[in-house]
C-alpha cells in the first residue's frame, strides 16, 4: 500500500469535525490557539532542534510513578471523579481515547471521547465483598447506581494552549454516557423482545468512523448481567455475572457485547448488531474506494476468534456480511445463516446467529486465537496487525504480533497469508501486547497487558518486565525494528488507548486502574496521580516534548 493511502482513523491529522460532510453544529467553532515560540520556528530550525533528540529506552522498573524517557513530558488531562459538567463527571478506568478536532486548521481544540470499562466496587461504591461471609446479603441498589454511572464513555471538550490540555468545563459538548442511556439496536429485528436497550459497559478500546462518529466495544460484558449459555441441544440456562447487577436490573445479557456506535452531537448511540456479538476490543474501519467500509474486530478471550465485517452499501454497519478469520487456511467464513448449512442446523435466523457468534463461528471451523486485542492497519505495508495478548491454557504467557495481509492489499477480500510480527518473551523485551497506534511516520506505539495480580511476582513469568510500559517500533533510521519501552505504568496501572493529536505533537494516553490491588484504601498499592487524598486514581494524560515530535518526524528527518 502507498504511503498516502493512509487508513482514515490512522492518522489523526485527517479526522477533522470541521469538515463539510459533518454536522453543522460542529463547524462553527474558530481557531483560538495562542501560537508558542515553537511555532514560530522555520521547518529547518525545528529539524535541526529534533535531530539532538536521542532515542532511548528505559529500563524495567517497578517504581510506583508515571516513568519516562528522555525527551517527554506529561501532564493530566482529566482524571476519575473530575467534574465534566454541572451534571456530569468523569468515569472510572478510563481505557481508549479519541480525540477529532472541530476545525482542520486549529488541531488544538476539539472533542475527546474516552472509554470507561469497569469499576473497582471498593472505590467507586465503597462495596467489599471481602467483609461478609455471604456479600450479597449486603449489596445495595445504590452501589449499583455508582457503579453503572462510572462506566460507559464521557465526551469532553479539551484544549491545548502553552503546551497544556485542558478540559473546557461545561461546555454543551460534556457529557456522560453510562450503563443507564437508552440506545437504539441498528438492526431490523428486536432482541429479546425490544429494539430499544438500556446502557453500555465493558467498554474496552474503539475506533471512529469516516462521518466522525465515535465507536466503543462491550467487551467482558456478562461480568455485570451474566451471560445466556446453551447446552448440545441448544437449551439455554442463565450464568450469574460477577458484578452481580442482574439481581437488581434484570436485563437481557444479549443487549450487550456489541459496537456502539456514539454521535458527538448530541450523545445518542446505538449498538451494531451486523459485526456481531462478543468480547470486542475494538472496531477498527476501512473505508474502500467505493464507500463502503470494512471493519475488523477481536474476541478478546482465550481460544476466541478474529472477525471482519464488509458492507455491502456506502457508510453502512448494518448491512453486510460477518467473516470469521480461519487463519491457518487463510480464509474469511462467512456467518450467514442463508449461506451455510451448518448454521441453519443450529440457529433459527441470522438474528440468533448474531446473538451466538462465538457459538457460530466455532461449527465453521475458525482458528482459535489467544486473546485477539486491538487491531490497526499499517500505513506503510498495509497489512493488518493483530495484538494476541496471551493465552495461559496454552503456556503462551508473553503474547504476539499476527499480521494479516489480505489478498492482492483489497481488504474486502476473501482470502488471506497470516503470519507471527513478532513474538513476546524476554528476549524482545515486552510481554502481552495490547493497544496499538501508528504515528505519522508509521512507527508503530503498542502498550502492554500484563495482568495486575502477577506482575512482579518472583515466581511468575513477568518479573523481569517489571510494570506496564508504552513501546514503540521505530520504521527509519539506524534504531529501526528495535522495540523500545518510552514510558512505564504506575504500580498496578496499564496504559491503554495512545491516539495522536491531529499535528503529531501530542500523544494521548490512559493510566488504567492504578493500585488495582487495593485491599484497604488506607493503604493502597499505588498513590499515583499523587492527589491530596493519596487515593490512586485512572486518568488521561497528553504525553508531549520533542521525542513525541521526532517520532512523528522521523521519516523527513532520516531523509534530511
């Protein structure tokens, strides 16, 4: 693929809301940044300024801090419990982000979108089930309450000026979307009896779409509802959810475990049931040449599967075909019900195969895969890269790279090569990649998931990597092909969701659940972001300084 064929979502610089197929409401916004010293300098003087700029790794570390590199710095955007409206405040375990600027020419001023995906019952309703012998007797409704309002996703305003991102308090674009916001099903039939449901959760990593709507993914959603199992004979039993909230909302579990589809208008979603039912962690979009779009999707779960969905009309995720990924033969099956035999055995419509895509991609024969995560489109290769984060069952403890090439570079193919980019372990100094990005110079940013409970533990696989850490993959220069860590994660803490500013010179970035491992908030295993209270806190951050402009850089600096 061309350098220029860039995937529209890739490259931020050119996700404008300004633009004139958008909304009205969004084009109206001026040009209010306050030029620095830096822009004013000559696009010679700033090379020669990044050209001084070393690459350098840090080391492992386990220290209880947001670490970085040489040539960064940080700043917190916006953090957990941060007020976001007179109505409204920011949500817990903040995962991916998405930033769309209002106008082309001003990337410093613009809406970012951030997901919420579960919460810690002990700080965000003080609920323990560690204390009683039976915790249920002693969960309460308005627990619940808490928690279902600090998932889901927010929507803020923000702005850079000196340097610094700040939220625009109350600005009529705030807002909360939470386990309790109606949103409509894009499907003609209704699911357990409704078109209308109620509320998202689980909301791991996302994606955009080409008329700049934002895009979140269920993915753990039957830990709060439960989850619908069927036995041989295709009679359903009900299984309990850990977060226990069936008991007090008794809501169908297929509501959730779909793509959810949020306008930045005015806060309205609605869930994709065309691309499928499982643990998404992300939906990442192609749009062809004829408009329409492909989008990609991972089950994140273990012995799970890899997915596409095609349009078959311009800008639709309602019509189409699902494809699932059959990865040693090197071919998308098609889930529909119309088309294969097999499924007609099971299922009654392709409402019910869409409902049990798990179910229905394993009678097709699709590859088990360990932990499908985030998925991004290389802008220089064009190939397709898969983070595998890991799979215990199968002793594959440190994850991989799966690249998948499509057929003669049409991503609306059929057919496919899949092959291993690279392999966790020591030897290559990461362990279970996660969320990927690409930079304007197609070096290639990845964070990892090491879980929390075995990180550092001197008899587990992780102790040598230490904490979380962001990684990047430089694609120029003499550091080519090297995996380098740039920033560490807060004692317990994983970075997820890196998206570029528009202009290259910002990368956004989540610190999820630090001090996860909290069993008493007197003494919690983490303090960062290092507030008054001490208590731990998720937060976005922008990470910014000359390193993050080199990066982005690199390919013009290499040839200057």
């Amino acid at each position: 693929m061309e350098y220029n064929r860039r995937k529209f979502i890739s490259f931020l610089g050119r996700a404008s809301l300004g633009t004139a197929v958008l909304p009205p409401f969004l084009i109206s916004c001026g040009n209010t940044a306050t030029p620095t010293s830096k822009t004013l300098e000559t696009e010679s003087q700033v090379l020669d300024r990044l050209k001084k700029v070393p690459i350098e790794g840090l080391s492992p570390s386990n220290k209880d801090d947001l670490l970085l590199a040489t040539g960064l710095d940080y700043h917190v955007i916006i953090r957990w419990g941060d007020e976001i409206s007179q109505n409204d405040s920011f949500g817990f375990n903040n995962d991916f982000t998405c930033f769309i600027p209002f106008d082309d020419d001003n990337p410093t001023d613009g809406l970012l979108w951030v997901n919420h995906e579960y919460v810690n019952q002990l700080f965000v309703s003080g609920f323990d089930s560690e204390k009683y012998e039976d915790p249920e007797e002693h969960r309460t409704k308005e627990q619940v309450d808490k928690e279902m309002y600090n998932v889901g996703g927010s929507i803020v305003r923000i702005k850079e000026k000196d340097g610094k991102w700040k939220v625009v308090k109350n600005d009529p674009h705030n807002r909360r979307i939470t386990a309790k916001t109606p949103m409509e099903l894009n499907w003609d039939h209704p699911i357990k009896g409704v078109s209308t449901v109620i509320g998202t959760h689980s909301n791991c990593s996302g994606g955009i779409t080409p008329w700049k709507t934002f895009l979140t993914c269920e993915e753990n959603y039957d830990h709060f509802f439960g989850e619908t199992v069927y036995d041989k004979d295709g009679r359903p039993a009900h299984q309990d959810g850990s977060m226990g909230w069936e008991k007090f909302y008794p809501y169908p579990p297929e509501h959730y475990g779909w793509v959810v589809e949020v306008n930045p208008k005015d806060g309205s979603a609605q869930k994709h049931v065309a691309i499928g039912r499982y643990a998404h962690e992300c939906c990442t979009l192609y749009e062809l040449p004829d408009k329409r779009i492909v989008a990609y999707s991972g089950d994140d779960k273990n012995n799970e599967h890899l997915y596409k969905f095609v349009s078959s009309k311009p800008g639709s995720l309602k019509e189409g075909t699902l494809y699932v990924a059959d990865t040693v033969k090197g071919k998308w099956l098609p889930l529909d019900w119309n088309g294969q035999p097999a499924l007609k055995e099971r299922f009654k419509n392709q409402t019910e195969v869409l409902v049990r895509t798990r179910e229905a991609a394993k009678i097709l024969g699709a590859t088990p895969l360990n932990r499908p995560e985030d998925i991004e489109i290389d802008p220089i290769t064009g190939g397709v890269f898969v983070s595998l984060t890991n799979n215990y069952e199968k002793n594959d403890f440190h994850g991989s790279l799966l690249k998948i090439e499509e057929a003669d570079g049409k991503y609306d193919a059929l057919t496919f090569k899949a092959s291993t980019f690279m392999a966790g372990g020591e030897e290559n100094g990461f362990s279970c990649p996660d969320n990927l990005a690409f930079d304007m110079a197609g070096n290639l940013w990845f964070t990892s998931d090491m879980s929390g409970s075995k990180m550092n533990k001197e008899d587990g696989p992780y102790m040598a990597f230490k904490n979380n850490s962001l990684f990047v993959v430089p694609r120029h220069g003499k550091e080519q092909g090297k995996i380098i860590r740039l920033v560490s994660a807060p004692n317990d803490a994983e970075l997820t969701g890196p998206w570029f500013s528009p202009d290259g010179k910002t990368l956004f970035l989540s610190v999820q659940h630090p001090g996860e491992q909290t069993t008493d908030l007197s003494d919690p295993t983490s303090k960062w972001p290092f507030d008054e209270d001490g208590i731990p806190k998720p937060s976005v951050v922008a990470l910014t300084g000359d390193l993050i402009e080199k990066m982005n850089k690199l390919h013009i600096l290499e040839r200057a």
